[in-house]
C-alpha cells in the first residue's frame, strides 16, 4: 500500500498540505474519520478502492474526536475531501433537524438537496445501517421462539433487560421502547456500555440495547431480533465529500460509487469481529473484504 496514516492536528495537516502544495508535489485525497473501529475499516476501504483503480494517492486521519462536530466543518474549509458518515447523524448533527423524517427515501433526498447548497454532496450508500437494535443469546431466541421484537414482547415478562444507564434512563429510549411494543421485562439492569454483552453471555440478563453493526453480535451465539414495528430509525453509512474533489479527481466518483449496496449488514458486523475480538489490523480486514468482492486483486 502507498497511503499512510496520520493521527495528528488538523492544523499540521494543513501546513503540510500547502507545503505539498508550494513544493510542487502530487495533489492528495484526505479520507477523515470518527473515533470508532467500523470507521477505521471504512476509511480503509475507500482508500485501497481508489489506490487500486486510480494514480492517485491517499491520506487517512482516523479517530477525529468530537466525529461529525468537528469533521463536517474542517470538509467545509477543504482540510478533508471525504469521509464516511450516517444519514441520520448528518439529519440531526449537520442541518439540525429537530423532526426526524421517518421515510428514509425523503430524507435521503434532502440531504442530497441541503448538503449541495453546501459544496458537499453524498455519492451513495454502502447497504447497512448501524442503528440501535435489541440482542438475545441464541438459547434463548431458540427457547421462546424469538426472532422479531412482536415475539419478545409476547415473553418480556419472564426476561431481564439490561443496557446502559443513558438508555434506561431516557425518555425517549427504554420506556418508549416498551411503551411502542408493550413490553414489560420482569427486572432491568443498568450497567456501562462495555460490560453488557459480557452480561448477556453469563446470564445475568437476557435482553439488551444494541448497535446493529457491534463486533459482538457476530458472535455465533447471539441474535439480533428484527424490529418489526419500524420502532428504531435507520442511521444508513454512505460518503460525503466535497464537490470540487470531484472536479478535481474525476476518476473519483466512479471509484466510489463501486461501494453502493455492497456492505451488509452482516459483513460490517464481522469486519468490525474480526477487528475487535481477532486482533486483525483494519487495513488487513479492508484488503480482504475488498479481494472477497473481486474490487482489487489478491
């Protein structure tokens, strides 16, 4: 590979651009990303993607703190070209939308509509969302014949639900969740965020507040169950960059539109496994995710 990763101030990449830039060099793509694995192997995939069809050269800042707050506007000023972001986290964070739109067809169109008054634009979809969801033990998805949220709620009263304080306690998460599906669990349990599958693997509880994309839920032994009420938003991962890089890098636009529809659920879920629980490095995950869908050579 011929990219590289920086973790540095977004200042410092600033200077080095235009000192690139004085000293006649080679005009590169800046790929930025959030502070999280999923993320990592994301920014990684774009880039092995455009180094393996184009001539031209790529830079990675991963694990930007603050994610879109402070991501969206260093796009805005040109210090990054493009990153990976979630419809609904760009709805909420970006245009400060206060009404979530619950067709996620309409709002897609809007964000396309909005984000071009802006210089910015979305060139596709990947195919999954990562969005909260419920997760159960296997054993116990196979005991009470679990496989969408309707099904729980039929047995809730004989399940513990546990999740993370922020969860449980707010408004418009645990109780509205019940209340939406008429759940009504025989005990919740609060506990911190790392520590609920663990929780959920020993037996202490039997239901908890998931991510659809976390490393954990391809584990064998677990089950997401199917929000079959509609009762979650979906939070779909797609790429926005900066127009003008698209005039600049024409062969841009084609490269990245190869990545729409192509991740799955599933996939991300194990990618993100094979990361966090195998000790795989994140451009080794991206490399074989990319070769398994015939995009670069092995």
């Amino acid at each position: 590979m011929n990219y590289f990763k920086k973790g540095i101030m977004l200042i410092t990449l600033s200077a080095l651009a235009l000192s690139t830039w004085g000293c006649g060099g080679k005009q590169t793509i800046k790929i930025a990303s959030k502070p999280m694995t999923e993320q990592y192997i994301l920014t990684e995939i774009i880039a092995q993607l455009i180094e393996e069809d184009t001539d031209y050269e790529v830079e990675i800042t991963k694990g930007i703190g603050g994610g879109t707050t402070n991501i969206h506007p260093a796009l805005i000023k040109g210090e990054f070209d493009l990153y990976p972001e979630y419809t609904r986290t760009a709805w909420l964070n970006v245009l400060k939308k206060e009404e979530m739109e619950k067709d996620d067809s309409k709002l897609y169109s809007q964000l396309l509509e909005e984000y071009d008054a802006l210089g910015l634009t979305w060139t596709g979809l990947y195919g999954f969302s990562n969005t909260y969801g419920l997760a159960v033990r296997q054993e116990t998805a196979d005991q009470y014949g679990l496989a969408a949220y309707s099904d729980l709620a039929a047995v809730s009263g004989e399940l513990i639900f546990g999740g993370n304080p922020d969860y449980i306690e707010l408004e418009t998460g645990y109780p509205r969740l019940c209340s939406a599906y008429n759940m009504q669990f025989k005990a919740t349990k609060q506990m911190e965020i790392a520590l609920k599958y663990e929780a959920l693997k020993n037996g202490e509880v039997d239901v908890i507040n998931a991510f659809t994309t976390d490393a954990q839920l391809a584990a064998n032994n677990l089950a997401l169950l199917i929000d079959d009420g509609g009762f979650f938003e979906t939070f779909e991962a797609g790429t926005v960059v900066r127009k003008d890089a698209l005039e600049k890098y024409p062969e841009l636009k084609g490269v990245l539109e190869k990545l729409n529809g192509l991740i799955t659920e599933a996939e991300m879920q194990q990618m993100n496994y094979d990361v966090e629980v195998n000790g795989k490095e994140d451009a080794e995950v991206a490399r074989e995710f990319l070769i398994s869908k015939g995009l670069i050579s092995g």
